[in-house]
C-alpha cells in the first residue's frame, strides 16, 4: 500500500510511523520545522494561498492521500484555506490517486444543542465553518473520490488533554464545567482513518467523535464549575454502523 500524508504535524506523524510499521511505503510533506520520522520519505512541501511552483508529482503518485493540513487562525483570509487545498487541482488524477481523506473539524456543526449528524444541512454562522465546509466541498466534488472525516478535539500521547484547559485560561474564556464534550483518542482515529481506507468508504462522511460526551470538568477531572456554554454533541453512529468501529479509549479516561 502507497501512502501519501499531506501535513505531518502531530496526527499526521501519528499516522506515518502507524502505517510505517505496517510495512506501507509512506511518503510525508515536511518543512524544516517538522521532526524526521525513521522510514517517512520525506518530501519537502509547503503550501499557500498563493503557492505557484510546481508540486512533486512523485508525491502524488500514491494509492491514498490523506490531506491534514489544519485551518490556520493566522490565515488573512479564511478562504485562504480552500485556496491552499485548490492548488492541488493539477495533481488529483483518478487513475493514480484511488482515494483522498481529508480530515475536517466537528467544528463545522453549529452549537445548538443538537445532536449533530454527517446528513445535517449546516448554514455557516462564522468564517472558519464557511472555509471549513468549502474545503471539504472541494476536495468531494474533485475527480479522485474522496472521503471527509469530522475529527473532534484530538488528544492523546504528546497531546494531553489539560491542554485545552490551558489554553482557554490563557485566553481568559470561560471554562464551561456543564458543557459536553466531543473528543477523539489519537488511537480511535487512527482505527477510524484504517478502516475508511481498508473497507474503500469514498463520497462520504464521517464524524470522528468518542460516542460518551461527559462533562468538561469529569472529562477533565477537575472542578471546572457547573456552567454549560452554547454546545453540540457531535454523533458516531454511523462510522460504528458502517466500519464497525469500536471505541476502545473511552473520553473520561
């Protein structure tokens, strides 16, 4: 099996050495920040809005891409972001490239207190959502089929989950003790990413989301207070329907 990982930050790693180790040759697009990663052929790309010169076409010439660059809060523009993915368009051919993933955010449902499904009708209420769901537009309408996984907050080794805490002190927002969450372990979405790829789910989407949404403060493990924020709960039925995906790192653990 021919790999190809467009972004190698911390999941995009994650999934190189998993699928290394099971004797796939994979390919990485690194930048000079990025860690080596033992038996990843690197492959230096770095993408932008504006980028012009020509793409390595040894790069694209694989069995499945998995596309993870993130949305950028540092983008000018939020459609920046599709015009990021756009200058791929020369490179996605169908009779090289069998399968595209790409993996989305959770955070293209609105917070109504829903439950959030893969078949809702979503109106985007703010510019990461618009640029979000543009992307993932793009990359299903491409001639390569393509599949969209909806990850929820990733956690797991060198990603630990205090760290959303964290963040949101540092930014003074209010911690919402009350608020459900929507997690995903690193381990269940490498599962869920396998089985897409092994059971060839193409022209869909999947929410990546642990189906147990606690609290943030039993999450957590940490008084966090009662108070509940604007929330959704994202649901996984179908990838547990459809892929027969157990999750085995329950989220309150």
């Amino acid at each position: 099996m021919r790999l190809s990982l467009l972004g190698t930050g911390w999941l995009g790693s994650a999934l190189a050495k998993h699928y290394i180790a099971q004797g796939w040759s994979v390919m990485g697009s690194t930048t000079n920040e990025d860690p080596k990663i033992s038996g990843l052929q690197h492959v230096p790309i770095q993408l932008s809005a504006t980028h012009t010169d020509p793409l390595p076409s040894e790069f694209f010439n694989t069995d499945c891409l998995i596309v993870t660059l993130p949305f950028r809060r540092s983008f000018i523009d939020p459609m920046d972001y599709l015009k990021q993915c756009e200058t791929l368009s020369p490179l996605l051919d169908p009779s090289v490239i069998q399968h595209v993933i790409f993996t989305s955010s959770t955070g293209v449902y609105p917070n109504h207190g829903q439950l959030a499904k893969e078949s809702d009708s979503i109106v985007p209420e703010t510019d990461r959502q618009r640029a979000l769901l543009a992307v993932e537009d793009y990359f299903l309408s491409s001639p390569v089929p393509a599949t969209v996984v909806r990850l929820g907050g990733l956690y797991g080794p060198g990603r630990e989950k205090g760290r959303f805490i964290a963040a949101r002190k540092a930014r003074g927002q209010a911690l919402g003790g009350g608020t459900p969450v929507n997690m995903i372990h690193l381990y269940d979405c490498i599962k869920l990413i396998t089985a897409i790829i092994q059971k060839q789910k193409t022209n869909t989407i999947y929410n990546g989301v642990h189906p147990g949404h606690p609290t943030k403060s039993r999450f957590y493990g940490i008084n966090l207070g009662n108070d509940c924020l604007e929330h959704k709960r994202v649901c996984s039925q179908k990838a547990t329907d459809e892929l027969g995906l157990v999750f085995q790192n329950h989220a309150t653990l």
